[in-house]
C-alpha cells in the first residue's frame, strides 16, 4: 500500500517506544503503595487513556492529584534508568523524515514523554501530551493540534497508533490510519492498514509531502 501525506502523526507508548516492561513496573510499585495489585489497575481500560483518568477510576476524588504526581516520578524513574527501547522500525523510518514532517502525539505526561522518547534516542520537533490539550483520545483534538502546529491540513496526515482509542482518534481528526499490533490483535484495531511494527512502513520525502509505503 502507497499513502501519500504531507505529515505522519506518532503516538509514543508501544509505537515508537517499547516501554510495556518500565510502565508495568512503574505501576506495580505505584499499585502497591496504595494497597492494590496491578490486576485491580487493569480490571478498568487502560490502553491508550492519561494516567490521570485511569487513577480517577481507581482511586477516591482527594487522592487523585497527589496518586497521580507519584505515578509519574515512578515513570520517569524507570524510563531514565534504561527500561525503554524503540519499537522495531522506529529509528530508521523516523531518520528518513524532515523533522517538520512529523510529531509525537500521546496521552502521557510532557515529563514521562519526554523521558521515554530520550531514552530510545527519539527527539521529536513537535510533541503533543496531554499537558496541551482539553480532550483526550478517542477525541480528535490532539491530532488536529499537532496538524495546527506542524502546518498542515489535517486530511493530509497519517496517524500511527496502536491503540482502539488513537486510531478512533485520528479517523474522526479526518486523517488516515495505521495500527501496530504491539498491544492489540488486528481484529480489534480498525485502520487503514495494519502492521506488526514499524518495519513494515517506510517513507520518502518529496518536493510536495511524504510518500509512505506499508508492506
């Protein structure tokens, strides 16, 4: 499949950074401090949702602020002290990409983004977190804020992602899309094309955009 676009919009977490085994720690410690297991956390949807809302489901109103502060120091923590690699793929395509022609979109934390990304070696230009946007994933405005600032029509931008939530995202922003079977099978992902990481995508800069190819 070709797919032509003038930008390609990332999620981080299990699509450009392989962090399931820092987070699982992370929020095993975390669970923990607060008497429960990390079962009980995933017994609510976690995939592709701020940590924010998920301690909200989890945990009473007046604890959420300071349960949330302490989750991510634990993030940031593991992610410095190496628990995070790139996703298969994810170096090499983003080299082939003009640094205007691409961003970071995810539902974390600026603080827990950027430790992440840092550790795999990825610096993106653009990065959009949940420190920046009013609606979170399913809603399509942190897309159409990375379109804002990258300065581009949103119809011309592809979204990665590998989350229900990011793909459902990126369609209603308009955009087309394609799902990493890193945490779910492809029968539960709905895309315009569907890859098991990022060695199946490659891209090309031309004079007028970006030239994707998905194998």
């Amino acid at each position: 499949m070709h797919l032509s676009a003038d930008a390609i919009l990332f999620d981080s977490d299990e699509t450009l950074v392989s962090s399931m085994r820092s987070v699982v720690r992370a929020w095993t410690q975390w669970a923990e401090s607060y008497g429960m297991t990390l079962a009980d956390v995933t017994r609510v949807e976690v995939h592709g949702r701020p940590a924010a809302a998920i301690v909200a489901d989890l945990l009473p109103a007046h604890l959420v602020a300071e349960a949330v502060a302490r989750l991510e120091d634990a993030e940031v923590a593991d992610a410095v002290g190496g628990g995070v690699v790139p996703v298969p793929g994810a170096a090499e395509l983003l080299a082939g990409l003009p640094a205007d022609r691409w961003a970071v979109v995810t539902s974390g934390t600026r603080r827990v983004a950027e430790a992440r990304l840092a550790q795999a070696g990825i610096h993106p230009k653009f990065l959009i977190t949940i420190d920046d946007i009013t609606h979170h994933k399913p809603h399509p405005e942190p897309f159409l804020l990375a379109a804002r600032r990258l300065g581009v029509d949103p119809a011309r931008c592809v979204v990665v992602e590998d989350a229900p939530a990011g793909l459902a995202a990126g369609r209603a922003a308009g955009m087309k899309t394609i799902a990493v079977t890193t945490t779910h099978s492809a029968a539960e992902l709905d895309a315009d094309a569907i890859v098991a990481d990022l060695t199946a995508v490659s891209a090309r800069a031309t004079g007028t955009g970006l030239t994707l190819t998905v194998e």
